[in-house]
C-alpha cells in the first residue's frame, strides 16, 4: 500500500461537475477580477466565521502583512509572535517593518503559552500573532486578556484552523482581525494561492480593502502607497464550492483523526496530540512526537508512507532572522519540537484502510 501525505487531485475529481461549472461561469462572464464571485466569497467567509467583514487578498502572508500595515505598525513597534510556527507569521511582521519578537509555546498544545506573553511586553509592542497552529485554536481569553490589559491588537493567524472552533465560536472570529490562507494544502485551499481577512471592525476592512488595490477606493485616487494582493475570479468560485463542502471534510479529518488516537496510545516514546477542552481542531495537520524522529520517518518512507515536517529549523535559527543574534538554545521549546515533531498522513481524501495501514507500521517501527 503508498500513503501519500497529501493528495490534492481527489479534491478536484469529487468536485468536478461544480468546478467546471464555476470556471465556465466565470470565464464567460468576462470580468475576470475584483468582481461578483469575489464579493460573493467575501460575504460568505464572513458568515461563516461569523465576523462583520471579509476582505480576500492573494495569500495568507498578504492578509498578515496588509492588517499590520493598516493597523500603523512599522518601524520601532515589536509584535509577539509563536517561537515555533511557520516562518510567514514572521516575516508579515517583518515586512511591516516591525520587529518579531517569539513566545514559546505550551508543550501539550503547541501553542502560545499566554504566561509567557507578559514577559514578552516592551514600551514598543504593539500586537499579538497567536497561531492556531496545526488547526487547534490558541487559548484567546486570557490572550485578549493580556492584550485588552496593555492597549495591544490581537491578529490570529488562522491559516491553519479555517473550520476551527474555541469554547464554540470560529477562529477568524476571536481576535481583532483574523489572517486566512487558501495555499492549495491548506483545509480551504484553492487552486493556487488566496488569502483573506476576517473582522468585525469597518474601518479596517475599508483600509485593508484599499491596500490590497494599490491604496485605492475609487479607480485612480490613491490615498495610501498599496499594494497589489487580489485573488483573481476563477480562484474566487472554486473556493466557493470547496467552502461549501469545508464542513463535511473537516468532519472526514476528525474521523481520520480519531482513529490515529484510538490505535496509537499507549505507544512507548510516542507523544500524541492533545486537543485542550473548549478547543475544536481542524486536524490539519496530525503532529506526533518522538525521540528518534528520523529513524522513524526513514522506516515509514521506506514503507511507503508520506510524512512531513513541521518545521525543521524554527525561524530564529533560520537564514532569514540570522542577523537578529538569535542562536541555539535561545528558545529551546521551538527547538526541542522541531527535532521531534513528525506529521502523519492526514486530509479528506485519505481512507480509513490507509489510516490502519500507517498505524500498523508505526506500531511494527517503534
Ligand atoms: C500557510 C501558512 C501561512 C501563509 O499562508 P500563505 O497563503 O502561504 O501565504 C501563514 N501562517 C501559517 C501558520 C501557515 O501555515
């Protein structure tokens, strides 16, 4: 048996009468951006996350980076951001011009610890990143907490956790504003890249509106220095029809899920993911932990299994931030989870009999 990772052609061949229909729609249409199935999105996501507004633009990095921008923060202003996430909630920051400063995360959850945010708090921050990473919602009241307590905006970047729910209400809802990807592997993904902004506040929506389309509300005037960050029509309807069918393969995840977590407790050496009470994943990604992580992800691969990892070298020890002086040791939670963590194979697609099948190997491997 192979067990890709992930395999994004069955999300195409189960949706393929309505996607074809949307492109026919949109290709005879003649208006190929900025127009009806983009509103159309918008108003969508923005009931589904149960927020005011939504503004889709062409990445998650953007939406990050466009909310920063809109929000004032720049040069001299420092934003918390998660020591082990994706390297794109850095560099948002860094493209404001602000300074990313790392929280490390709780080690059951892998999320920010919001204990640890306190200490991270200078004259100069401005804002908090949390990240629902792996699709499992970062503990947002005693984070709004903090933040309400020193005049800080929250943006939850949520690129992993679209579906995600926290004590009943969808992430993209719970901070100021809220960062969406739709890269094709993500659980909302389109056929190439999008992103969105979801808030309750109008005149953020406005300004992220604007800086999206080179600063601009009416053609020609414009009022700030922006940016080009549109999601084309064509993306816009096929992430229609996939949003349509989120929920049912969010479900088909925690099934998937649910298995991994019957069959391999009690595993010795193996750390299982733990969902904190009040918190709904998304199972985007199904992250497990072990000492001899490589020996392990060599034996799977040679079995046939696709596994990844999420993320090798945290973004402090990365070539990018290389001249922050950052060195090893400094944040040794990040560390500690990036020579540990492996991601097993996970997504709608996946059937129960490739599930079994992984976790006989793993069982015969450790
Ligand atoms: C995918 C991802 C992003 C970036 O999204 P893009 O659409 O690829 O720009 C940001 N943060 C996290 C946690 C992600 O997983």
């Amino acid at each position: 048996m192979r067990v890709p990772f992930l395999e994004l052609k069955p999300t195409y061949e189960e949706l393929k009468p309505e996607l074809d229909a949307a492109y026919h729609r949109v290709m005879d249409s003649g208006w190929y951006l900025l127009g009806q199935e983009l509103a159309a999105l918008e108003g969508e996501i923005a009931d589904y996350c149960g927020t005011r507004h939504a503004v889709v633009v062409g990445s998650g990095l953007d939406a990050m980076h466009l909310v920063l921008r809109a929000w004032g923060i720049g040069t001299g202003h420092e934003v918390i951001v998660p020591s082990n996430t994706y390297i794109a909630t850095w560099l948002a920051v860094t493209y404001a011009g602000a300074r990313p400063v790392p929280v490390e995360p709780d080690l059951q959850t892998y999320n920010l610890d919001p204990d640890k945010i306190r200490g991270a708090i200078s004259p100069r921050t401005r804002a908090i990143l949390p990240v629902h990473l792996y699709g499992q919602p970062a503990d947002m009241d005693p984070i709004m907490e903090i933040a309400r307590e020193h005049g800080l905006l929250v943006l939850e970047d949520n690129a992993q956790a679209f579906g995600a729910r926290y004590k009943g209400r969808r992430t993209g809802s719970l901070g100021d504003a809220a960062a969406h990807s739709f890269y094709p592997g993500k659980n909302l993904g389109a056929f190439g890249d999008g992103g969105a902004v979801t808030t309750n506040d109008a005149e953020l929506a406005r300004k992220v509106r604007m800086l999206r389309n080179y600063g601009s509300e009416i053609k020609y005037h414009h009022e700030y220095c922006g940016f080009n960050s549109r999601l084309d029509e064509l993306q816009a309807a096929f992430l229609r029809v996939k949003l349509n069918r989120l929920d049912e393969w969010n479900q088909r995840r925690q099934r998937l899920a649910q298995i991994y977590l019957e069959n391999l407790a009690g595993i010795d050496g193996l750390t299982l993911p733990r969902i904190a009470e009040g918190a709904e994943t998304t199972w985007h990604l199904f992250v497990v932990r072990h000492s001899r992580r490589d020996e392990l992800q060599k034996r799977l691969t040679a079995a046939g299994i696709g596994t990844l990892i999420h993320y090798p070298i945290p973004p402090h020890l990365s070539g990018a931030y290389a001249g922050y002086g950052w060195k090893h040791s400094d944040f040794p939670i990040a560390e500690e989870l990036a020579n540990t963590v492996l991601s097993l194979p996970m997504g709608p697609h996946l059937s129960e009999a490739q599930v079994g099948y992984v976790v006989q190997c793993l069982k015969n491997s450790t």
